[in-house]
C-alpha cells in the first residue's frame, strides 16, 4: 500500500491563533523584561493595550484547544504549539517573580 505523502496545510484560523499568541507572549514577556513606563509614550500605549492582551492570554489557548480538536488533534498542527505557548505563557505570570 502506498502512503498518504502529502505534507500537512494549516488552516488561516491555526496559523492566525499561533501568530496571536507569539504576539501575546512577546508582549507579556517584554513587559517583565523592560521598564516599559521608562518613556511616556510606550508606557502610555502598554496600559492601553494590557487588557485586550490579558483577554487574549486567557482565551487564546481554549481557541487552540478548540480548533486541534476539530482538526482530529494532528501533531503538525500550529495549533497545539498555539495552545503550548499559550498554557506556558499563563504558567509563568502566574506562577512568576
């Protein structure tokens, strides 16, 4: 029997939860890292955006979640890399210094 060859295609809805959820990271990862109230300007636009964000840090991975189970849960998937990143993310701000 010949195998099925073809490579896996993520759907738009995966690779824009994975890209959502790097973005998410990145931005509660610099905020621990940088002082981002050093210039007023930034500081200004962190508080502004510190609530969608968190909305997303929450809500992100129950969408991954959502979409790898739909998806027949394959490993190839951006998916559960989204839902890794994201449960990873939530770890360490709540668990974090």
């Amino acid at each position: 029997m010949k195998e099925n060859l073809m490579p896996y295609k993520n759907s738009i809805s995966g690779k824009l939860v994975f890209f959502l959820t790097i973005i998410v990271a990145y931005y509660w990862f610099l905020g621990q890292v940088t002082d981002v109230y050093r210039f007023e300007v930034v500081g200004a636009v962190y508080e502004i955006l510190w609530l969608p964000v968190l909305v997303m840090l929450f809500v992100l991975p129950v969408i991954a979640l959502v979409l790898l189970i739909k998806e027949k849960r394959n490993i190839w998937s951006l998916n559960i890399y989204s839902l890794l990143i994201g449960v990873v993310t939530v770890l360490c701000m709540i668990f974090g210094k």
